[in-house]
C-alpha cells in the first residue's frame, strides 16, 4: 500500500446538485497544481481513492473526492428515478467546484462508471471542457460483458444483508480473493448500514440496479460518439488481469481517441485503485507532471 503521509488533511463538504439532492465530499488540501477530482465505480463510495488522494495530496495535488448519489453518504433519488444525465450533471458541478477562480480546470480520475461519466462529461460539453485532461481507470466505451455480470452478481447477491461485519467480510473475500487483507469491521462501518431489522446492508440505494444498470447498454452508441470528440489529454490505465477491459476494447478506444495514453498495471484487476495502489498513484502523478 501507498504510504499515508500525515501531512495531507482532508475537510468533508456538501454540494447541493442542480436537482436538490446533497451530495457528500472530501477536499484533500495539496499545492498550487491542478486539483485531481476523483469519480468512483457503481457501488463504491469516495473512500475507494482515499489512500491515492492522500498521497497526492502531499505531492502537491489538491484532490476532490465525492459519493455519487444513491451512494455513501449522498442523498438517494426519490422513487429511485436514476438516470445518466444527473450523474454527468453531479460530475460537471464538483469539477466547477474544485475549479479555482481564474485557475485550472481539474484533471478528473475516473474508475468504471465514474469514467464513463467522464466521457459523456467531456465529450459533450459543445463549449469549454469541464476538465483539463481525463484519467480513465480500467474502462472503455465497450465493456466486456462476462465482467460486468460478475459485479453486478455480487451487487445483487445479497438483498437481505448479513447479520455481522463478520459475514460481510467473507463476502467480499470470496469476491476479491487477489486481496491480502480480510476487510475489518472499522473498514466496512462506512460501506454498509444497519435496518430496523438489525441487517446490515451495503450503502448503495438498491434502486440503481433497475434504473442506471438497466440502461447502461443502450448508452454505448452515445459513449462512442463523446469518447471520439474528446480534445483534452487522456490516460487510460486498465488492470492486466481485469475482465472488464481487454485488449481488444482498449485497442478499439485508441482508435477512437489517438491521441490517448494507455498504461496497464501487471498486477491489477478491474479493482486498479486497490489491486495496485503504488503503481496506480505513480502513473497519476507522472501524468500530472506532463501537463
């Protein structure tokens, strides 16, 4: 793992969306260089990047970090209507936020679901760019759909919760077994909540798996079309073990993107940011430095 430095302090925030809903934040204080803004996958929260943000963070990158609605500590949609456009638009709202007056534009990470709302971000913003370069983290226009039915077999595996952290860990075990570590219960306190049945159950709104998932696969023409518009600088970093990227989909994004930069991680899966922490925050950083 990256080492923490003590340096790098963190302030919680809240950003109210254009619909209303309270989105949860963390501001990672670094120098005067571009700030990273990082976008999580479908069922995480912000904590996934805290130990990179960090480490940027006493590098001299400021850092944003934030939980997407329906996730962490945002706000859940009423009547779990979700839809693309509210995520684009959250994304478009915390890199105005995280942009300084008169200063750069952020660089945005974003991993899975949070890249792909990079690229419709990006690729569709008719005027300026709300970021000054993407950092797409194991995710292409076209997925390989054998890895994506696996998370979302994890996601829906579990409807009635577990009764213990315990239990909880196990599961996760058993679905990332290149982990070392058994996640403890201060690690899944923030991930999971407790019900009025005394279960506890992950921290996303259920509702996302019938709304958003439901329409991912008709948004692939859309992605294409805002991936070949994209102007700013882009890296593309996917897992070499990932089921989600291969070969052949990251070939088919250079194509569409020439001007992108791919680097793929030895000992990483579809997880780059925590398969590969040191490796994954390294490339961040060298690709900062080209900018």
């Amino acid at each position: 793992m990256v080492a923490e430095p003590t340096t790098a302090l963190s302030t919680p925030f809240r950003l109210t969306a254009l619909d209303g809903l309270l989105l949860a934040g963390e501001r990672w204080e670094g120098g005067n260089r571009p700030a990273l803004l990082f976008a999580h996958g479908f069922g995480q929260t912000r904590l996934a990047w805290t130990g990179s943000a960090r480490a940027l963070a006493a590098q001299g990158f400021p850092a944003v970090t934030f939980d997407a609605r329906g996730h962490g500590e945002s706000e859940h949609v009423p009547r779990g209507e979700y839809h693309m456009e509210q995520f684009v638009a959250d994304l478009t709202a915390m890199a105005e936020a995280a942009t300084p007056a008169g200063g750069p534009r952020p660089v945005v990470v974003g991993a899975s679901m949070g890249g792909l709302l990079a690229l419709v971000a990006a690729g569709e913003a008719g005027g300026e760019c709300p970021f000054s370069a993407l950092i797409l983290v194991d995710i292409t226009p076209r997925w390989e759909t054998r890895g994506v039915e696996r998370i979302l077999g994890f996601m829906r595996a579990h409807p009635d919760g577990f009764a213990s952290y315990d239990e909880a860990a196990s599961a996760i075990e058993a679905y990332l077994p290149q982990r070392r570590e058994r996640k403890t219960e201060s690690q899944l306190k923030p991930l999971l909540r407790q019900g009025d049945d005394g279960r506890l159950r992950w921290h996303w709104d259920p509702a996302l798996l019938d709304g958003l998932v439901e329409e991912s696969e008709r948004y692939q023409p859309r992605l294409f079309a805002a991936a070949a518009n994209v102007q700013v600088p882009v890296l593309l970093l996917s897992g070499a073990r990932s089921d989600v990227v291969s070969s052949h989909t990251v070939e088919e994004f250079l194509r569409l993107v020439p001007h992108a930069r791919h680097v793929s991680l030895a000992d990483a899966t579809h997880m780059v940011a925590g398969d590969a922490n040191d490796a994954f925050t390294r490339e961040i950083a060298a690709f900062m430095q080209t900018l």
